[in-house]
C-alpha cells in the first residue's frame, strides 16, 4: 500500500496523472505541482501560513468581477503576466518589443482619419502624435490597424469613470502609403493600479508602491507580420526603474517633448503647453516567433 | 534605466521586495516568485494557457462560500495540504501520524460519554470503537479530550445535508483513567469529494477520480501533549491507494472487523451486521516538533 509522506508525497501526485489524456496539460500540471511542492518545501511553510495564502486567494476571488480582475492584477505584480508576454514574444533585435496588455483595452474603438483628436473629451496637455510603421528592413508597413488607448491626466481609463459611456482616449486608424500615422489626443500620466483590494494590501506588506509610469498602449496589426502589442513610455517618468507591473523595456522609454503654447504640428494655435512624441514601431515577419527548444 | 526581459524579470522582482519589512513573509514571496516564475519558463506557458489559468481560479473563487472552500479543495487536490501536514507534524516513528484535516470539523460537537451512540441519526452498519490513548513510552493518557467525526453510510456528513441541524456522526469524549475511550456509531463509507466544480472538472482532465477511502476522523488533544489530527482508515477499501488528497499514511489503516448479527459489545443485540474498530494513538510530548533545518 502507498504510504503518503513529506518524501514520496509529489510523485505520488504526478504518478496520479498518468491517464490524463491531453499531453499538454500533463506537462503543465506536472510542472506545476513540483514546483508548488518545491516551494512548500523551500519556506517549510506552516499550516498557519497555508491557511493565511487559502484566505488571500479567497478574497481575490471575491473581489473579481466583471468590471475587476484582480486574479490578472495578482499576476501582473508578481511579475507573471510581463514573464509570459517575454515568452511569447521573442523575435529579431531590430523589432519593437512587446509589453503586458493590461486591463483596459476595449474592443470596437472609435475608427478615426490620421489628424483627428482621439481624447475625445479626455482631460489632459495636449500631445500630437506621429508614428511609423515598417517591417525589419525598413519598408513601410501601409494600411495597418493601430488600435491606441490610454490614461487622462488625471490617471484614469475612461472605463475607469462611472457614466462615462463614450470612448475617451482610445481609437483605431490606419496607417498611411508610407507606413506613417499621426493624431493628437493627451498627455497620460502616470496612475496607481487598484489597490484598495487584496493585491493592494500584498502590495503594502512587502514595501511596494502600486504606480505605473506613464506610457500610451498600442495594438498594431497588418498582414505579413506579427501582431505587436506595447506601450510607450515617458522618458523622465519617476516610476520608471518602479513599474508596478513590471512592464518598462528600455527601448520603449521616450521623449515626449513639451512645447511653450503656440503653433502646435497640426498648424492650430494651441493657448497652453502641449508635447510632440515620434516614434517608429518595427514589426516582426508573420510566423517567425522564435521560441525556445524547452520541451 | 533597468530592462524587464525574460532574463532579468525575476532578479527585478525579488529586488523590489527589498523593502519589506516581514523577513518572512519576504522569504515566503521570495520563493514564491522563484517558483512561479521557473515553472513559467519550464512549460513555455503560452498567453491562451496563462488566460485558462487566471479563469480557473476566477471560477475557483467564485464557487467558494461559507459553506464551501474550493481552494481548500484544490489545495487538497493537488497535495499541497497533506505536504504541509507532514511538513508540519514530524515526530517519532512511535507516535501517530497525522493526516488532513479536511473541511467537516464543526465546532462545539456535542459531548458524549464512553459508550456513548455519537451517530446520533446518522445512517449506517453500526460500528463500535474502541481506542487507546498513550505516550511515546506507552503511558496512558488520562481525561483527553477526544473530537470524532464521519461520514455516514451514504459519504455524507451532517453539514452536508440541507435541513440537518443537529449534529450526527461527530462528538467529543474524554479518555478514561488507562487512557482508552470507546463509543457506538456507525460504519463510515468512501465518498467523493463536490466534484461539480471547477476542482472536479480538473480532475476529470487529469483522468482522477473524486474518492477518498473510508475514514473516521480524530482530533485528540491532552496537556503535555502535541495535538493530533488524524484519520483511521478502512482496510480493504478499493481507493486506499488513490485517495483524491493524498491523505492516507499506511500505519492509520485498520481492520474494521464485520461481525454477524447477534450480541454487540455494548451487550445489546443487534440484528444486522455490525463492526468493531480499535485502534492506539500515540501521542507525541509537547514542543517536541521536529524541524527540520532549513532557513
């Protein structure tokens, strides 16, 4: 008879899923239970502790909603949401690398026509805007979908504001015949992920803050290449070196240049500051993600 | 300004609870990043498997209640409960050992005497236990404090049934002057854990069954003593080797012996059939815990 004990417990538990039909599943729970085994081992975690770890997953499973995510919240600040994005995403030195997606993208933005104003309403200093989009040689990637979505300068989505129900800050276009796109819209700030649940207060014990750092979301996508998703950072943002999520890749990070009031690009007279930002985003060949020979 | 990337990502994490002021719950996170993140890289974990994980435990956090932890379950499930039961009760090869503590202990169970029927309603093969209780040197153990509970003949226990409120199938004795006590109930029957959830469906994926063997369950508690938690098993039951949380230990399996109708050892005559259990637990001295050395 089996005799379960500290030595033989975990490959008892793996020897249980030897009839699991998906091979796929088998290798992720195999992988999974010795490392959860591995950990309980590692801290010799006592039955207080493992009672306090059932309570702090049933509170952010309460606190999950429809509207709230703070399983994904969880994952983000643990570093596992940036981890699996960098996985996934390995491609050539020249592209434009990837960045968690985050909560608060939303589907069937407003389209807009290169020049229009996405803030939409959103509060903020103005910014203008202007992009490129190539492949690895440097051809102009035409006709490609760039989906843009950010924080007003108060630090908040529009789907962060109760009553809010137009898209404010966020808008798909498309790119022009020479790969390039322009539009203006608001500076993002930088803001605090919800913090006030349980994720919040895992943050305060370990001495973390909850910030962000400013940045813009983009989705780029055209036929040929690999979908990008990333952001771009504000050079000089405090929390940079800080992201609470994880996300800053130095090559992300840039300058959004602020302006005295005056002329501003698109050739309005513009009564405060505003900024200009360029940047070009290089996209990977379709089917070429490089992936580990792991298993 | 630093680089997240999939080689430098952990270092950044661990490096951002440098300010926690909890040595352990540092400890506790440091390894638990550690693990999470290497189980990540070990699997390749794809962005769609990442998203079933995080839906797994919304659906986990939503089935768990008052009345039911799911987490518990799959903490259980996956074995991590019995690892930290045996991680947390090393003792003396004499002593008894312990095994999980389960979600069916209800406080303040009624108080019984020896001899005592603690079903009290509950169906099932009436069943006679005797036991023992000792130290290490096979001294009795005096006016412990002995807690029962079970399952009955159906694989229910009392707080699982709508509508029952009085306790059935659990009580609270105290061990005599030799240290033995001894109460009727009835015969305890394997069961399946709730498998109508998110749990169930996991194991039905792994190809697990829900079953434990047929157990009753003892608390015992006596000054000078370490507190044991603990089941008894039933030899010959067809899931002792695939208990679905891994709790059986192969010294807490017993013989219930089945006896004809006729005089039970109470003296009363009894027209079915019915059993007798005994069994010696021996309890371990207080403060005795063996750790074992790591940090």
């Amino acid at each position: 008879m089996q005799n379960v004990d500290e030595d033989t417990i975990t490959q008892i538990v793996l020897a249980r899923h030897a009839d699991a039909t998906d091979p796929r599943l088998k290798q992720i729970m195999t992988s999974m239970v010795q490392h959860l085994h591995a950990f309980a081992r590692d801290v010799e975690l006592t039955e207080e502790e493992w009672f306090k770890g059932i309570q702090f997953l049933t509170d952010v499973g309460h606190i999950t909603d429809d509207n709230r995510q703070e399983f994904i919240l969880l994952s983000d600040t643990l570093g596992l949401s940036m981890l699996v994005t960098a996985l996934n995403n390995r491609k050539p030195r020249e592209c434009t690398e990837s960045t968690v997606f985050g909560p608060f993208f939303v589907e069937n933005a407003p389209q807009y026509q290169n020049g229009d104003d996405v803030a939409n309403g959103a509060k903020g200093e103005p910014c203008f805007v202007t992009g490129r989009i190539t492949g690895i040689g440097g051809e102009p990637v035409p006709n490609a979908r760039v989906e843009v979505w950010q924080a007003d300068s108060d630090g908040f989505y529009d789907v962060q504001y109760e009553g809010v129900t137009s898209n404010q800050g966020r808008g798909m276009l498309r790119s022009l015949a020479d790969g390039s796109f322009h539009f203006r819209s608001v500076t993002a700030e930088s803001y605090p992920i919800p913090h006030d649940g349980p994720v919040g207060r895992m943050l305060a014990a370990l001495g973390r803050h909850p910030w962000r750092p400013a940045h813009l979301h983009f989705m780029i996508e055209a036929p040929g290449y690999e979908r990008l998703i990333t952001h771009v950072f504000r050079s000089g943002d405090e929390y940079l070196d800080s992201d609470a999520v994880f996300g800053v890749r130095s090559s992300l990070v840039a300058d959004w240049q602020q302006h005295a009031p005056g002329r501003a690009p698109d050739g309005t007279e513009i009564d405060t500051s505003f900024r200009t930002l360029d940047f070009t985003f290089v996209l990977n060949q379709a089917g070429a993600a490089v992936r580990s020979n792991a298993a």
